[in-house]
C-alpha cells in the first residue's frame, strides 16, 4: 500500500474573521511518522547492503527487489530518509548542476586533507584527515614533511562528489521484514484512543476562540525526543509504539491586533 494512503486523518483548523464559524478541513496527517529501530544495523539477517545506481530511484529498486513500487517509502523509512531531494543520492548531469549553483568555483578548493605518511615502513598518519593549509607532518625523529608530502587540496566538485558516493550506499530489508513493515505500520501510525478521535478515527482538536486574536506574527515551535526505543516507534501525538516522550515546546511573540 503507498505511504500516505496509510497515515490518519486530521481535522486542521481554517483561517477565521471575527465574524466567521470556525472551519475545519479534513487531510492527511503529515506528521505522523514511525523510525526503525536504532540498533537494527547489528542484525545483519534482517538488512542487505545495496549500492544505488546513476539513475536509480526508491521506486525502481522497491520495484526490482520486491515487485511493488508502492513499497519505496520502506527503503526510505529504513535508511531514514525524509527528503529525497537531499537525502538521495544525485546522478552525474544533477551532481554537475549542483556544484555549478552552489559554488562560483567548482574547481575552488573545499579544503585540504593528510597525505599517508610512513615512519619505520609502517603508517605514521592516516590519508584522508581534514586539515588546514598549513599543516606539516613531523615525524617522530623530527622531520618535518614537506606541504606536498603533508596535504593535498580536495575541490568543492571532488567534495560534493564524495558526499554523493557515501550517499550510494544503503541497506534494504530482507522480503520478510519488508512484509513485516507493511503488515504493521497502519496499526502503529495510528492514533491511541482518546476524547479527540471520532468515531471514523479522524482527530479533531477544537479550535479556541483566542485564535480569531492570533496574527501571522504568533508562532509555536516543539520538538520530541524518545527516550526509550523499542521496536518501531511513533515520535509524534503519543502514537502506538512509543513508551516515554519527553516534549518541550517554546514559544515565539504572540501579537495581539490593535483597533484604532
């Protein structure tokens, strides 16, 4: 089943005057969302390593693994990808593009990384260490290498490039666990009963009449943290799955509307 079909629906207050009954609008809601275990990379049974292709997106390799391209938001969910855009790796002619409209230079240096450096025939510095221009390797017997032994500069192309190839390497679930996924996610993206779900299971948060007072400038911002994973949890509204959150809300300026 595709992903959005699956996510509750809510209720979302419309914007009102003061001479207006309070509307509300029946949608998806898009915020709610399950994550995979943190620890499911130990089990090696459950997930396989997969390297994505120029070209290929979620719904190719959902479709030439598991038959269904309706099945792509698994791959996404288990590598806890939430923006494709960013997230998923690029191909050659977007990567090009990208470089072009992020950098004046794309040939500019990025920064500069260490040089492998040997001592007594065994490896002293590591290559690949992000370091500054001035760098110089000194050795245990106080020589002091050269800049060009030292570092080398890595462009903001070889940069953006490397952030893309680490990109290239996922995990997808094994068929069974794939089953598993889809069997279970409705049940857990669901909502817990309370007096705020209809009889449809539809939430429905009544709105406050101090809203008709609230202008563009009020805002509210939240964050959940988990703090007890156990299998697939819900990290919003205290869906099913979830044991202990924490929520801590701050709140901007609230400006009320002056009448002349």
């Amino acid at each position: 089943m595709a992903y959005f079909s699956q996510l509750p629906n809510i209720y979302v207050g419309e914007g009102v005057t003061d001479d207006e009954s309070f509307k509300y609008r029946l949608v998806k809601n898009l915020f709610r969302r399950t994550v995979t275990r943190v620890d499911m990379d130990k089990y090696i049974t459950l997930l396989e390593p997969y390297h994505v292709g120029d070209h290929e997106t979620p719904p190719l390799i959902a479709h030439a693994m598991y038959g269904d391209i309706n099945l792509d938001w698994i791959i996404l969910l288990t590598n806890n990808i939430t923006d494709v855009y960013t997230q998923w790796p690029k191909n050659v002619n977007e990567l090009q593009s990208f470089v072009a409209a992020n950098y004046d230079n794309p040939d500019g240096i990025h920064h500069y990384e260490t040089n492998e450096v040997l001592y007594n025939d065994e490896i002293f510095i590591q290559k690949g260490i992000q370091v500054n221009n001035t760098f110089r390797a000194i050795l245990p017997d106080g020589t002091t290498k050269s800049e060009n032994e030292s570092v080398y500069p890595v462009t903001n192309y070889e940069y953006e490039d490397y952030q893309n190839e680490l990109k290239r390497q996922i995990k997808l679930p094994t068929p069974p666990i794939v089953e598993m996924i889809d069997n279970e996610f409705e049940e857990l993206i669901a909502y817990e009963p309370n007096n705020e779900i209809d009889r449809e299971g539809n939430k429905k948060t009544l709105l406050n009449s101090s809203a008709r007072f609230l202008d563009s400038s009020g805002s509210a911002t939240g964050s959940v943290v988990i703090t007890d994973n156990v299998g697939t949890v819900t990290s919003y509204d205290n869906g099913p799955g979830s044991q202990t959150t924490t929520v801590t809300v701050s709140y901007t300026h609230l400006t009320l509307p002056t009448k002349a």
